[in-house]
C-alpha cells in the first residue's frame, strides 16, 4: 500500500528549477524559461533498504550517484503545466517504487506430466540429430 506521507515529503523536498525549453511554443520558447527541472534526494526520504532499491532501479539513468532523482518536464507551454507534470511523475515512480512486487509460486509437476515433457524433449532431440550431415 503506497504510503501518502512519503509522496508529500518527497514533493516538499523536491527543488524545482525553471530551464529553457524546447517543443511547442513558437517565439515564447526563446523568451520564457518553461521547463521544470524537479531535483530529489532520496537519502532525506530515508527510504527502507528495498523501497530504495525498487526505486533506484525504477529511476534508472534518472538517478545521480549522489542519489538524487533529476525529473525534466517540457511537454507543455507553460511553467504550470510542467511543473504538475513533473510532480506527477515524481509521484507515480514513488508510489511505484513502495509497491512489493509478488512472489513468483513454482509450478507443481505431477509424475505423468514429467514424463511428458521428457518423451517430448527426446523426440524433439531425435529431430534435430537427424537433420545432421549425410554420410554417404
């Protein structure tokens, strides 16, 4: 269960800056700074060992090796809707990064569908033996 208090830590922890943007916007691109750059460290979440282990991994190159998370959003023409995007984002990968993935159960064999796949495996093994070399 993602835990709500975490996500509003997180986002008031988070420094937003304003860069010049690319895209959308004609002229208004050159004069007005509209990207968001969204910067988190994560050692101030104190995170749990495997919720920072799911969220390194989940942030990928998106994580510094100082720890902090870089998020830029420049979709939109506006400081605003950037800067909802960004912290949108940045929720969705906490609130994914707390979710524990769920154990994988084994597969139960019985006696009769072993000796299935074995009688299957050998014939496919038969198969590829005699697309060998022709001795004449």
């Amino acid at each position: 269960m993602p835990d709500d208090d975490l996500v509003a830590r997180a986002l008031a922890l988070a420094e937003e800056s304003f860069i010049a943007s690319s895209g959308p916007g004609g002229q208004n691109v050159n004069k007005v700074a509209t990207a968001v750059q969204l910067r988190l460290d994560v050692f101030a979440l104190r995170l749990t060992p495997p919720v920072f282990h799911r969220l390194k991994a989940l942030a990928g190159s998106r994580m510094s090796a100082r720890g902090e998370i870089v998020l830029t959003a420049r979709n939109h023409r506006t400081q605003e809707a950037n800067r909802v995007d960004a912290r949108q984002r940045l929720t969705e990968l906490l609130e994914q990064a707390q979710r524990e993935p769920k154990k994988r159960a084994k597969t139960r064999l019985n006696r009769v569908g072993k000796e299935a796949r074995l009688q299957s495996k050998k014939k496919h093994g038969a198969t590829k033996a005699s697309r060998g070399k022709i001795e004449w």
